[in-house]
C-alpha cells in the first residue's frame, strides 16, 4: 500500500482541485463565464474523439466514373474516325458500357487500325479494348484498370471540394482548434471527421 506524507497528499489534492477547476467552464455556459476574469474563461480543448461530432465515408460512385469515362471515350473515337477519314453505316452509340461504332464496309480496317491506338498503355495501364465483334461492328470497352486511373483525379478533385466545404462549415471560430480531417482512405473513398459538427445533414452539398 503506497504511503503518502501529509505535504505530498496536500500536493495531490491541490493539484486535482486545480485540474478539475481548470475544467469547469467546459461545463458552463458561455453566458455563465462571460463575468469571469479572462484567464478562468479558457477552455479545455478535447480531442477531436471527445468533442462529439461527425465522421462520414464517402465513396465514389463507379457508375457515375464510368459514364464520364465513356463520354470521354465517345467523344476520342470521333476525333480519331474524323482523322482518319472513316465513314460510318450508324451514327455512334453507348450501349453496354461499351461504344459501338459500324464503320462503312469499305472503312472497317481502316477504323479498326485507328481506334487501336486508343488502346495504347500508358504507364502500363490500357486505358480500352478495340473488339471487332464481327458484323462489322466494333466496340470499344474501358477496362478496370482504365477506369481505376480515370477515377483517381476525380476523387482528388472531390476531396478538395469536400474539404473546403467541411473547413467552411466551421465560419473559422477559434474554439475548434483541432479542425476537421478530410483524407483519401483507399482508392475510391474518402474520409470525414468533423469535431463539434452535430448535424450530419450539413455534410451534405
């Protein structure tokens, strides 16, 4: 059993009313402090855990990435058909994350030839396969890779946006020294914590 001298049990008791009266305007008002003197009006600052608040995952939709993807994609094709001269029997069509093309007979190699390049890695990544899927139809499919990459400055982009949005939430009041995280978590998502932001619905933009 640990033994104390009178002067160190002085000590401790002293040193615990100090804490707990350092912490008492935590659990006060602001209107309850605003009389005392400045120093005793000082709050502790919890840790982002303590404060209560809000902590969301955000994820991309893939869905959404891959329809930009192919936008992209159909407008590439066009620019290298209309490069190279190819006629087509059917105007260009998105259809089964794909885009279809039906180049003229008299095209077909040479469109085929052309679209390959779109197919080209870069950085080791092929961003599309060019499929002659025989009746003179040729598709062209963005792989997981492919769409894996497009993904990436997309959620850069959001996660800027997010960050703004979530540090403006906070109107730069001082109390919030511990300010609200916002970082990449894996390839697609991204993760939200915000100390002292009770209401989730403000999250939302």
């Amino acid at each position: 059993m640990l033994q104390f001298t009178r002067t160190q049990s002085a000590a401790i008791v002293i040193t615990v009313l100090l804490i707990c009266g350092l912490s008492l305007p935590n659990f006060l008002s602001e209107k309850t402090i605003a009389g005392w003197p400045q120093w005793a009006q000082h709050r502790i600052t919890l840790a982002p855990e303590l404060q209560g608040g809000t902590s969301a995952l955000l994820q991309v939709d893939r869905n959404d990435v891959r329809a930009q993807f192919l936008a992209s994609l159909f407008r590439d094709v066009l620019d290298v058909l209309r490069d190279a001269h190819v006629g087509v029997a059917l105007p260009l069509a998105i259809r089964s994350g794909s885009v279809e093309i039906r180049p003229l007979a008299g095209d077909f190699d040479v469109a085929l030839a052309n679209l390959g390049s779109l197919s080209r890695a870069f950085n080791g990544v092929r961003p599309v396969d060019v499929t002659d899927e025989g009746g003179g139809l040729i598709r062209v499919t963005p792989t997981e890779a492919g769409l894996r990459e497009h993904e990436l400055p997309i959620v850069r982009s959001e996660t800027d946006r997010i960050r703004t949005r979530i540090f403006g939430l906070y109107g730069g009041y001082s109390r919030y020294a511990v300010p609200a995280t916002v970082e990449r978590e894996g390839s697609n998502r991204v993760r939200v914590q915000a100390p002292g932001l009770l209401e989730p619905q403000r999250l939302k933009y």
